[in-house]
C-alpha cells in the first residue's frame, strides 16, 4: 500500500510542477503582451507625430508654391512694364 500512495504521491508533485509551469508561463505571457500593447502604443504615436509632419511640410509647400507664383507674376509684370517704357 506504501508504494502506492508513493505513486500517486509522485504523480500529484508531476501535476503540481505542471501546474506551476503553467501558471509561470502564463506570467510570462502576460508580460510580453504588456510590453508588446506599449511598444504598439509607441509606434501608434509615432506614426501620428509623422502624420502630422506631413501635413505639415505639405501646407508649408502650398505656402511657399503660392509665394512663387505670386513672385513669377510680379516679374513677369516687371518685365511687361520695363518691355512698354
């Protein structure tokens, strides 16, 4: 009857380390979506910061194609007014 209870006593400790395995596994796990939802966060962030630039510099670039042009046409009203003198 000893080795008996020796056994199911050995096949509880085998399902108790499984059990802790498990469950440290499980930790485990949890903390690396943690760390994975954060560098998600922060590439999320990134990616609105650099959308932002974008904007950014296009309306800059609108800015200064409107100031060109505004310029092509006072030389070009210049060089009208200079060609009539």
């Amino acid at each position: 009857m000893g080795s008996f209870k020796r056994n199911i006593g050995i096949k509880l400790m085998g399902g108790l380390r499984s059990v802790d395995n498990t469950v440290l596994v499980s930790k485990k796990l949890d903390e690396k979506l943690k760390e994975l939802s954060s560098i998600n966060e922060q590439v999320k962030k990134g990616t609105i910061d650099q959308s932002e630039a974008v904007r950014s510099v296009n309306s800059l670039t609108s800015e200064m194609s409107k100031s060109i042009n505004g310029v092509v046409i006072n030389a070009e009203q210049l060089t009208n007014a200079a060609q009539k003198s």
